[in-house]
C-alpha cells in the first residue's frame, strides 16, 4: 500500500468516528429535550394530603419529582448549549468528541445519584460550557476538565465561598488587612449574605484538604489564627488552584 493511500485511509477513519460520535451526541440531546417535564405538577401533588396517607405513594410522587428535576437540570444545559452554537462559540470538533460525550454522561450521572445544590449544578455546568469555547488551548481545557472534577466534590456553599474569596482576591481591601482567619471568614460571609465567620469556617477543613485555600498555620503544633501565605494566598486566602477554580466557573459565557 502506498504511504497516500495509507493517509487517506486514516482520515476517513478519522471522519468516521466523528460522525458517530456526533449522531451518538445528538441522539442524547434529543432523548433529553423529548422527555415530558412535568415537575411543577408532580410538585403540587405533594400538597395533596391524600399521598401522605401512604408513604409508598408518598416515596413514589417524590421519585417522580427528582427524575422530573434531572431531566429539567439537563434541558436546561443543552438549550445554552445551542444558544452558544447560534452565537458561533462553540468549537464543533471539541462538541463532538468522545471527550464530550463522556463529561455529558458523567453529568448525568451525577445528577441522577447525587443530586447536587444549586451552586455546586451552576458552577459544573459553567465549567462545562466553557470547555466547549472556541479560543480555549488544549492545556487549558485539559486544566478545565480538572476544575470541573473539582467542583463536583464540593457543597454549594464551598461554592459560594470560593466565590466570595475570588470576589475579594479580584478588588483587595489593603486597608487594615492580614491573613487572619476569622477577618477573613468574615469578609467572605459579607460578600455571600451570610451573617457569622463560623458559617465559614465550619467549611474551612474540608477546603483546605482539597487544597483550595490556604492552611492555618502552626506553632509547636497549635493551629494559629493565622494562614500561610505561601502562594501568594494573602488577603484572599485562595490557592494557586483554588484562584483556577474560582476563575472557571466566574467566567462569563
């Protein structure tokens, strides 16, 4: 076989996975805008009195509710993806990749299982989208599927607490600022309409563990109410990782 008809064989086979991968695609964007939504009904059924008699049909009309309160999250995902289609910002090789159809499904999944708050469904959706950009390299959507993994793990109020740390990490205080923890809490609290640092910091832990923000610092072993700024975390306490996070899901589409 000639090294021209070797290439040419590998391009369309090339373009034969494509077209799979974009029927196979298109096949559950229709599946998902052709399913009845009907949660605003099954959601008055609830004040019916008559379900709570039974709580097998009580179980069962909530069933039917977060099946509904899916379908409608996913609608909803594939109709700002068409709008950003008609817009011409979609790369279409990027929305019919393999890739794509894989991070769908994983959404799905993670929806139906794990019913995720409303902060954390936005951010994951935003991320989402934004991998579908045109102008986006390759290393920084590789960094967004990241991101995206990320924010998965998290509740929505660690959302909305990143949210608030980027909010002060983009127009910085300088005026009696420093790394101290409950100054911090506290700050972040106000940007989020929320009243206390403890409603802060009882989510402290677990974004420190996901390297999110910047660890309390230690002497002889006690925690201090101090941070390391190691990072370049001063002010607004967020990680190198943690500013990326925020960063993607504060993006406008």
């Amino acid at each position: 076989m000639r090294l021209s008809e070797w290439r040419g064989r590998g391009s369309k086979t090339k373009f034969t996975l494509n077209k799979k991968t974009q029927i196979q695609i298109t096949k559950e964007l229709q599946a998902v805008k052709g399913m009845a939504l009907e949660l605003a009904l099954n959601s008055v059924d609830l004040l019916n009195s008559a379900v709570w008699t039974s709580p097998d049909l009580a179980m069962m009309t909530i069933s039917n509710i977060g099946r509904n309160f899916v379908k409608e999250r996913l609608r909803k995902m594939f109709v700002d993806v068409q709008h950003m289609k008609d817009e011409g910002k979609i790369d279409e090789e990027v929305l019919i990749s393999e890739k794509t159809t894989h991070v769908i499904l994983d959404l799905s999944k993670f929806l139906a299982q794990e019913n995720p708050d409303m902060e954390t469904w936005d951010a994951a959706k935003k991320i989402f989208l934004y991998t579908l950009e045109k102008d986006v390299d390759e290393q920084k959507r590789a960094s967004l599927y990241e991101s995206l993994s990320i924010c998965k793990e998290l509740s929505g109020t660690e959302i909305r607490i990143l949210a608030g740390a980027y909010q002060i990490y983009e127009k910085p205080n300088t005026d009696g600022n420093s790394h101290d923890v409950i100054s911090w809490a506290s700050a972040v609290a106000g940007k989020i309409g929320l009243e206390t640092s403890d409603q802060i910091l009882r989510y402290e832990d677990n974004l420190v563990k996901q390297r999110l923000i910047s660890p309390r610092e230690s002497l002889k072993g006690d925690l201090l109410r101090t941070w390391d700024v190691a990072g370049g975390s001063s002010f607004h306490r967020l990680t190198p990782l943690g500013r990326k996070l925020a960063e993607s899901f504060a993006v406008e589409i």
